[in-house]
C-alpha cells in the first residue's frame, strides 16, 4: 500500500516536533509500505529547519519519503503571517502528483490544521485514494476555547466549514484523543468511520539513552536508571530564602514542552515560588523550544523571585531520555478548558512513561493516561497550590513508592502505547475502511 501523509508540521528525529507522523510513517514501512510525508519548509516547531531548493524538496528519512512544501517562515504561534504559511501549503498540495513516483492508496491529513482536507479530497478522488483525516487538536473547537475567538468569527467560521466538510468526506477519522467522538457525533460523524489511536513511543528510544548527556546506568541501559530513582528526605522549614546546599542531594522536577503564548506551565512556576522557602532542596527544571510564552514563563519567575527554577533549550530527540534520566518527578499541564473533556494525548507524558518516572498531571482532561495507569497523581487544572502539595507529597515518597508508580507508567505504555502496536491498528482500521 502506497500512503500519503499531509501535514505541515510533520517533523522527523532530524528536524524536531512534530514526530507522530514521522514514527508512523516508518513503522508503515517496515510492515511493507510506502509513504510519502509531505511537510512545510518552515515549521515554528522545528529544532532544526529543512533545506529546500524551489517549492518542493525531496529527502529520504530512514527509508521514508519526504517532500518539503516552501512555505513563508513566522514567529511564533500567535504571528497572523501563520496563516498565510498555512494557505501556501495547502495550494501547493494540488501540485503533489506531480512530485510523486506513484499513485497513493491512501491519503492522511493530520491535523490540527484542517485545511489541507481539501486539496487532498479532490486528490483522493481523482486518484482513487482513501481519505483519512487525522484529528489530534479539535479545530476550531481549540481556537475558541483556548484562544478567546468568537464563534461568529469570519476565520472559525471558515474552519468550521472546513471541519464538517472533513467528517462527511473522509472514508476513515483518526484521532489522538480518547473521547474525540463525543465531539464528531452531534456533527454528524457515524462511528464505524471513527477509530482512536493514541500518540506513543518507539521502542529504540529506549537505547538512545547512551546518546544522552547522562553517563550514568548506560552500561545496562534505562533499567538502571528507572530503579536508580531517589527519595528525599524533608528539609528543615526556612522563613528566609534559602540558597540551596550544593551538598544537600536535589529533588528534581522536569517539565518538558513548548512554550506556547498561552503559557500552560504558568502554574508551575507559581508553585515553585510557593515551595521556595520551604524546601530549598526542589528545584524546578523547564525544557522546551520557545513558540511565544517563554518571556511570559522568566517574567513571572522573576516577579516572583523563583530562582529555583531553571529554563533550559530544547534537546533532539535522541538525548530527552538521556536528560529525562536524570530527573526524580515530571510533569505535564494543560489549561482549565472544557475542551480536554474529549481527552488529551500529550507526547510529553508518554516521554516520561518511557523514561519510567512518576508523573504529576495538572489537567481536567478525562480518561487519561496517568490516572487510567496508576504511574502518578492528577491535580485541578492551573491551581498552584495544589500542584506545590502534590510536588511536596512525591519528593517526601519513598523511594520504592516512586519506582513502582514509574514502572507502572512503563508497563502501560509497552502494553498498548508503542508504535508498532498502534501502526498496526492503523493500519488495519484504512484497510477496514477501504473495504467498507
């Protein structure tokens, strides 16, 4: 089966985030397939930008196709010149044919940019194809929940075109999200066009461990350093600021993420200022590429004197376990929004899963991963207070409570959360549909 994925942000290990297309892709090949990734030139997300030489550029990734589309470069996820990326990548989609070697049995637009939908209709049905559409953000639900835009909106109204014409015209709707279908059914969506398939993990991240900047546990791997995992015991209360004892052995809390204009790890910040009297030995370590918050993140620690958090840059791919290794608790966040009523399936998390570490969920997402496996603890949405209490709760643990929540959180994701498992389901579920 040939099969060609649509999406803009679609990155590679080289490249950077996005990376769910790119596992998929190739574990399609692997099973026998051909893929082709078409991606935009420019993405915000990218670590690293690909080159490209006139409007489509063609590269081989480990044995998958790509074709970059050139598209006009922008800062950030809130500059307006994003939309005008957006409308270039989905013309030139039109003119994909053209470029490839052969006819596709299946088409993927992934989302949450919806319109490449079109163009890739009018392809699937000139050429014979399958369509798929891929919902891993609900557009233009997100935009208006989590963006403040007006439903009357000329912009979300046109998504909202663009959304419903997705659910009619589709052969087969994936998502990333749990609960999505809660949402498609009321627009009109029948269930058996709807499967869920989660985000994931590659099982050879696990050997890129020894890629990493940590040189500890390398000889046998991730094992060591999952059951190398450190309790603390509590530090003596302080009324001042305390610098921290470089003898005294830290707690550390990672959050790994973009930093996106909304500013999801706000929270966590305010939380470090709480803790920062008290327990001297918890520090704070946030990892990820700036998509427009980051100012917003060292204003706010700076306001509020939290130098026991660290902002670091961003790390590829090959090193996160590496970094991840070296940390005692993770956490991951979203905002307060009835939009995660339909669930998430935050890659970060499944990150910290594999790294085997026990997660703090700040979110009032439904049915997810860490509370359905037992790996962490969940608070309220962007409620400092209870997050502070649930960082203090876990770095008190013993250290054997830590292990077992990490190792479940491990056992999890090898069960049902790993690539070749879900390529396989996707797979299975485009054959159904062409059948059907």
């Amino acid at each position: 089966m040939r099969i060609w994925i649509f999406c803009p942000f679609a990155g590679s290990p080289r490249h950077g985030m996005n990376y769910r297309q790119f596992y998929f892709a190739r574990e399609f090949v692997r099973a026998g397939h051909e893929v082709l990734i078409v991606s935009s030139s420019y993405s915000h997300q990218f670590l690293v930008q690909p080159e490209t030489k006139g409007a489509y550029t063609k590269q081989n990734l480990e044995g998958v196709d790509y074709i970059w589309i050139k598209c006009p470069s922008f800062n950030g996820s809130a500059d307006p010149k994003r939309i005008f990326n957006w409308l270039v990548f989905t013309a030139r989609l039109y003119g994909i044919p053209r470029q490839a070697v052969a006819k596709p049995d299946a088409i993927i637009v992934s989302s949450p940019i919806p319109y490449p939908i079109v163009p890739a209709a009018f392809l699937a049905r000139k050429l014979g194809a399958t369509l798929v559409f891929e919902v891993r953000d609900i557009w233009p639900l997100s935009l208006v929940a989590l963006g403040s835009y007006s439903e009357k909106n000329p912009f979300i109204r046109l998504t909202q075109w663009v959304e419903d014409f997705a659910y009619r015209r589709a052969d087969l709707v994936v998502s990333a999200l749990p609960k999505a279908y809660e949402h498609m059914k009321p627009r009109g969506l029948p269930p058996e066009k709807f499967v869920w398939i989660s985000n994931g993990v590659d099982p050879d991240d696990l050997l890129v461990l020894q890629s990493g900047p940590s040189t500890k546990n390398t000889s046998t791997g991730i094992e060591d350093t999952v059951s190398g995992v450190r309790g603390q015991k509590k530090a003596a209360h302080v009324e001042s600021p305390a610098k921290v004892d470089k003898t005294c052995k830290q707690f550390k809390v990672c959050y790994a993420g973009s930093f996106h204009a909304r500013a999801v790890a706000l929270s966590l910040v305010e939380a470090a200022a709480l803790l920062r009297k008290s327990r001297p030995d918890i520090r704070f370590i946030l990892i990820g590429k700036d998509s427009g918050g980051l100012s917003i993140l060292k204003d706010q620690a700076a306001a509020l004197g939290a130098d026991n958090v660290e902002f670091r840059d961003p790390v590829p791919r090959t090193e996160m376990q590496g970094v991840l290794a070296e940390m005692d608790l993770c956490v991951g966040m979203t905002k307060s929004s009835p939009l995660y009523r339909f669930g998430i399936s935050l890659t970060k998390l499944f990150d910290y899963m594999l790294a085997g570490k026990p997660i703090i969920l700040s979110s009032n997402a439904q049915g997810d991963i860490v509370s359905e496996s037992g790996c962490g603890v969940k608070v309220p949405a962007e409620e400092a207070q209870a997050l502070a209490d649930a960082i203090l709760q876990m770095a008190d643990m013993e250290a054997s409570r830590l292990r077992a929540m990490g190792e479940k959180g491990r056992k999890a994701l090898f069960s049902s959360f790993v690539y070749p498992i879900l390529a396989g389901r996707y797979l299975d579920a485009i054959r159904r549909s062409d059948q059907g």
